[in-house]
C-alpha cells in the first residue's frame, strides 16, 4: 500500500515537473521548472487568527509573536532541508508554538470555565492518509505529539480525555503537572468572560457572547511538503477560553481542522471551530482541488472568503500542496503566520495587508 | 439566511420537477414526474454493517431484527407524511433502535475494556448546517437527543464525556443508572474480546485484533428528506467492543459518521470508524455529488466500493438525497437497512442479496 502510494506520489512528482507548473502571483514558491529536477520542498504555518489589530500590539509584543514564529518555522525548515519528512517537520514546528506563551496551545493554552487547560490536537500524514488526533487532555506537554503516537502506535484516529492521558504514559511521553500550562494573561482572560457572562445570565445559551469572538480563536498549526513528495498537516489547540461542558472544536477533527492528502494538500485550520466543523473546512479545500480542479489558492479563498462568511465562521487556513504552492488565508483581521520555501526565502505577517 | 436557504431548496424542488427527474433502476423513490407537483419525501436507515451471515442468524433472531427495523422506520415514515420535519423523524426513529438492544447503540450498546457502555451519536440538518455531536456518554439515554440539544441549545457542535452529560442534566433529558445499557450480550462479547486480547499480549498495539473486526462495527443511522424538501441524518453508537482510552469513532464525527446538505444529500455511516475518519466519508458523498456531478449511487457506491477498499476499511453508507434517490450501500456481508419511500414502499434487509 504504501509503495503504491509512493509511486503515486512520485508519478504526482514527475507530472508536475513536466507540465512546466502552472506559477500564480501569489506563490513564489512554485519555482520548480523543467530543467530542475531537484523536488520541491516548503513550509507554512499558523499562529491563531482573530481580531489582531496593529493599534492593540505594542512593538515588543509584536517582535516576540515574529521572533517566535521565525524560530519554529526555521526548525521545520531545516528538517526539511537535510531531507526529513513532514510528519517531522509539522511535529518539531508545532512543539516550538506549542512550548510557548505566545500562542492557544499546550502552554500558553487558554482556560475553561472550571478553570482548568483542556487541549486538543491532530496529525494527518499525506501519503498514507493515516491520523492521529487527541481531545481534552490536560497534562501532557506536548499534545501534537500524542497525536502523532496515536497514529504511529495505535489502531485509533482518535482518543480523548483521561483514556488519551493513558495512552500517553505508556507511550512514555512527557506529562506535566496542570499547573505548567497557567499563565496570567490567559486565566485573566478566562475571568474577564466569566464576568461578561454573569452580565447576561438571563440567556439561556450563556456560553455564547458576541464580544469574546475572539477568544474562541488561537491554534497553531503547520502544513509541509518533504523532499519525496509527501505532504502532513498538524493541529495544536487550547481551544476556547472559558468553554464549557468539555467542548470539542475543530482542531482534534480529521476533515475540519487538518487535512493531507498527497493527491492535494496539506491543511490546518484556524478559526471559530464550529463553523469549521460544519464546513468541513480542511477537506473541503482538497476536495475542491480534487473533484473541482481549483489550485490550492482558489479552493482555500473559496472556502475562506465565500463559503465560511456565507455559514456565519471566521478564521483561516495555511495550506501547502503538493507542487509547494502555499496559501495563507483568512478572513479576520488577522492571522499570525510564515511561510519558507525551497530557497529559504520567509515571509512572515500578523495583519492583513 | 433560513429564508434564503429556503428559496434555494423551494428553486432545487422546482429544478428537479423541471427536468424530469432521472431515475436510475435502483432508485424506485424518485417517482416525480412535471405533473405531480407533490414535494417527494422518504426516510432510509441502518442498524449496523459487518460479517452478518445468513447461517450464523436463527429465523426468530432475523424476525425481530426485521421487526424492529420495520417498527423504527414507520415511525420516521409517520412523521413525514404528516409534514414534519427531516431532523424529527431521523430523531424518533433513531429513539427506537438506540432503545432496542438488538443494535449496538444506547440500549444495546457494547462494552468498554473497563466494562462500561460509552455512547456516541450525531445529527446534521441539511437546510443550516447546523449539526450536534457527543462522545463519550454513559448515562443519557437517547445519546440522539442530546446531539439534537447540543445543535439547537448551544452555541456548541461537539461536547464530550462528563461535559456533555452536565449539558444533558440542564436540558432536561432523560438520566438513566449506567446499568441500564446492561445487556449479557455485549458482556460476554467484550469478555471474548478481553480472552482474545491476553493471548497475544506479547504484540504492542493489543487493541487491534483481526478477528475482532466485526466488534468494531454496529451503529444506528437514519436520513430522511421532508415534504419541505429538507433533509437530516443522524448516527449513534456504542462503538467498538473492548475499546480503549476513550476511543473516538467516526459516528460523532460530523462529515465523517454523519452530514447532511440540502443541496446534495444526507448520510449516515456505519463502518470501521478508523477508516471512516480518513476517509471523511460522510462528506465525501456529498462532495463527490456537489462538484463532480455524481448521482447520490454513484458517488456512494465510488466511497464505498473504490476508496474505502483501497484504504483498508469496510463498513457501509445509508443516503437520501434532495430528490428522494436512496442509497444503501455496503462491502460487507450485511448490513442492517430499511427504506421507505413517499408511496409507503418499504424494502428491509440484511444480507448482501
């Protein structure tokens, strides 16, 4: 099966070499051409989108965010570059966001209503379209690796709450005392909701309130191609501040909040996750390609700029296919983001420009 | 937005009368014609797929089988005729298997390794998007209702575990004493499943056994289109006998277990939910319809027959789609399944015929 899928991918691989790729405006990373035979490889990830607003960041906040992202994309990028896989790729990155502050997940992940850290997360490998996703736990470091053991080392997709925590100290991964995951700024958040919520007790729907949209949001996630060809996506959340009832969003859901497939694409997703669920957001992007024939860039607008406003979700995506076009997408006043190809070249953004 | 959804479905319905609707040989449901402008309806279920042979069933076990199924879609078939709604009678008639304990879900409901009945289910309407899910309950008797709650009383798609029950205590549903899901049945099965387990205790990945598959199998599904012309699904399970490490299937899983879309179709999975998930299966029908120009069988038949094959996993798909063709499609030997169109012809089976 996966030598099958290898030669797939390969054949993939020498089409798109011959077919002189099609390059569009916004994706310098296509720069393969008949003559270069060396395979493209390239990197994009996300940070959270939302209601990031330049006027709200000061400039020491808004270093720290690029520093941050420049060092985990650097780090998928150089695993890459020595001829490492995806999967590596997008765990390394991950674990990079996913041991900062900075970001909504593992340690800098935002706090339920009781007041404690639940995250999620999951792992898509594009050549064999294996999974991994965990929910809900609550003391292990770094959920984007557990996910990664789940579909390496378990007959599952998918695990959650203290069966997961389970399995992830007989996988001997590295737990934590709750505690690791407090920080100040996110248990202020969760207070400030709490309040807010107390406000409009009389709302039977309590949990919902227009005005901390924004604290639905924050993920990091990371989308690569490796130098054979194969795609992988992953997806690392503290989900949303103050959720109730053990909610679970999109990020730990395959088809919603990661997708790769070496036919298409690889994605994460970023945004209000219930809407996302609903879009089926990640695959709906490589269906599009697939059974539409859209290019990435085309599929991830549709999704993100018609289809998702039309179901009332925000968010983006970063996605990378497999020729290396990446796509960077959102519909929020802003995404933290980076992307690196082939030649090193970064870019990296907060705001929509 | 409903409004507008509305017309969208009123302009499908006028299309589909428009264009002399194509009736494929297994689709005696589509029996519109220009002159009868009465709006089609019908409703299609499962009650799980797997290895169900012929000479390992006694006649009395397949009567009640068949009875039951015939009882549970009479009772959709009833709604519908008298104008209700696609989401009330995929509802009730799920009420009536997830009571039965000839089904694994609710009340037959397989055990855990731990010896616990953790439940599953999901439900879609097609005219929003709008869709619930729940995983991990063990005291709520009709997990459907719950799924149905978390879609229209919370701002929620997915809660999980003691979560989801809070949520079903506040909404009033029905609380029963774990013990309830008691069958002997099931007992015995997870027993075997246990006995097999320690024989090969020697291999790392001791919750996959080739000989247990069928344990993996058994849910309840139903899709229904209404006289308006809007269509539902929904799915609930116990999941997989022996499972481990709260063990998440694909039948909470929105696009994968369950997704309904007034422009396509509305489907219910029952399979081995590992596969299903990859596969995104649910959406994927409707995807395959939506931007391929597939009919509902041949896009059924592609996931199941094609892709889901090639991928490794088995199971099957019942589908209803926005012109009334149904499909009941399966690779195994059996599947449960009954559909009744707007006429009352009612077909049941189980086997592969």
């Amino acid at each position: 099966m996966k030598k099958l899928l290898f030669l797939f991918s390969l054949s993939i691989f020498i089409a798109c070499n011959d077919q002189n790729t099609q390059v569009s405006e916004e994706n310098e990373t296509a720069t393969t051409t008949e003559q270069d035979t060396v395979q493209n490889f390239g990197i994009v990830i996300h940070g959270g989108a939302g209601t990031i607003l330049k006027e709200n960041m000061s400039d020491s906040l808004e270093q720290a965010y690029k520093a941050k992202l420049e060092e985990a994309i650097r780090t998928g990028h150089e695993i890459l570059a020595n001829g490492g896989t995806a999967l590596e790729a997008v765990q390394r990155t991950i674990n990079v966001m996913e041991d900062s502050p900075l970001f909504n997940s593992a340690k800098g992940a935002v706090f339920t209503n009781e007041g404690k850290n639940e995250l999620d997360a999951s792992i898509m490998d594009g050549e064999t379209l294996n999974a991994g996703a965990v929910a809900g736990v609550t003391n292990v470091k770094n959920p984007i690796n557990l996910a990664y053991e789940v579909m390496v080392n378990s007959e599952h997709v998918m695990l959650s709450g203290k069966g997961a925590e389970q399995f992830a100290k007989e996988q001997g991964l590295e737990i934590v005392d709750p505690e690791y995951f407090y920080t100040e700024n996110r248990y202020r958040s969760m207070e400030r909701a709490r309040e807010r919520e107390k406000k409009k007790a009389d709302n039977k729907t309590a949990f919902y309130d227009p005005f901390i949209k924004d604290e639905k949001f924050g993920t990091v996630g990371c989308a690569a191609l490796d130098k054979n060809g194969n795609l992988a996506a992953g997806t690392s959340t503290g989900g949303m501040t103050n959720k109730k009832y053990n909610r679970i969003g999109d990020a730990p859901i395959i088809g919603a909040g990661t997708y790769a497939n070496n036919k298409t694409c690889a994605v994460s997703s970023t945004g209000w996750g219930e809407y996302f669920i609903r879009g089926v957001v990640a695959y709906d992007i490589s269906a599009l390609m697939e059974y539409k024939g859209l290019s990435l860039e085309e599929a991830a607008k549709e999704v993100i700029q018609k289809k998702q406003p039309e179901l009332g979700g925000n968010g983006g995506i970063i996605a990378i296919d497999n020729q290396g076009n990446v796509s960077m997408e959102f519909n929020t006043a802003g995404m933290y983001r980076a992307k690196m190809n082939r030649d090193g070249e970064l870019e990296i953004g907060i705001y929509s420009e």
